[in-house]
C-alpha cells in the first residue's frame, strides 16, 4: 500500500480539513519501529494501564490495518513492549499509535512495523482484561472512529473519514 506524504495531503486536501473530515493529530507523539510512514483503516481499542486487549487485537490479522490505542495518555507503564510489536509485524499490521507508552525501544526499533507513543517507559501494564474494543476514542486532539484511515510519515499523523487518494 503506497503512503501518502502527510504534508502533502494537507496541502492538496484544505477543503477536508475545513470540514473536518481529514485532522491532524497533535505533534506529541514519538517515531519508533523501521517503518517512517504507514498508513491503513483503523482499529481502536480504549484501554488504561491494562494490556491483555492489545495482544488479543495484534494476535487477529492485521490486513494492513493501524491500531490506535487510547491509553488515557498513562505515564506510569507500558502498553506495548517489543514481543507484541514483533507480534504486529508478523501478523500484518501497518502501524500502531498509542496515546501512552512503549517499552523495549531497540527491539520495537528493530520491527518492520510503523509505532508512534508518546514517550517509553521501562515497567509493564496490568493484565486484569479491562477496556473497550472498536468504539470512538479521543486521541491526539481529535476524535477517532473506527473504520477510518490513518495515515502516518516523519511529519505528522492524520485521521481521514475515508480513504484519500495517492
């Protein structure tokens, strides 16, 4: 699947933007994994300090699609370590934006696979399976449905209603 520059869909796309049919997310999230830019339909998952739920979801097949995770923005441990970003990789999935935290940078670093966090952090999260799959999160400033598309470069991180085109 070919990625769209993100600044470049801004520019050809200001109309989308006015309407509010394509937003870009806030620029506070870092860059980890071997892929710069990634794009695809969006999976969401809402989950606070408990990861049993992501490993469920990267354990389906990806298809290309991106797994926006809201972790309430959690500064006290990680939702994403680099067993379930190799899980990701090898399942199909394009990327993963995680309002929260990573661990194991050099191993996710070393996954073929596009992951934005806001920050690493070297504990684990809880496994207690609490959270909420496929349902309207807030991320980034901006409100995210699934189904729409993600689209990911060294730029920045948009969220398009539907599909744009190369």
């Amino acid at each position: 699947m070919a990625c769209l520059a993100t600044a470049e869909a801004c520019d050809t796309n200001m109309s989308l933007l006015g309407t509010g049919d394509l937003r870009v997310l806030h620029p506070s999230f870092q860059i980890y994994g071997q892929c710069r830019s990634f794009s695809g339909p969006i999976v969401t998952l809402k989950v606070f300090e408990d990861n049993v739920f992501v490993r469920e979801l990267l354990e389906t097949r990806g298809e290309g699609r991106v797994l926006v995770i809201d972790g309430g923005g959690s500064m006290r441990c990680a939702l994403v370590g680099g067993n379930l970003a190799q899980l990701a990789q090898n399942m199909g999935w394009a990327g993963i934006v995680l309002n929260g935290c990573i661990r194991d940078v050099d191993e996710i670093n070393a996954c073929d696979i596009g992951v934005r966090a806001l920050a690493s952090h070297p504990q684990k999260s809880n496994k207690k399976a609490t959270g909420e799959k496929q349902v309207p999160i807030y991320v980034g400033g901006t409100l995210i449905h699934p189904g729409e598309w993600l689209y990911a470069d060294s730029d920045g991180i948009l969220v398009s209603r539907t599909e744009l085109s190369v």
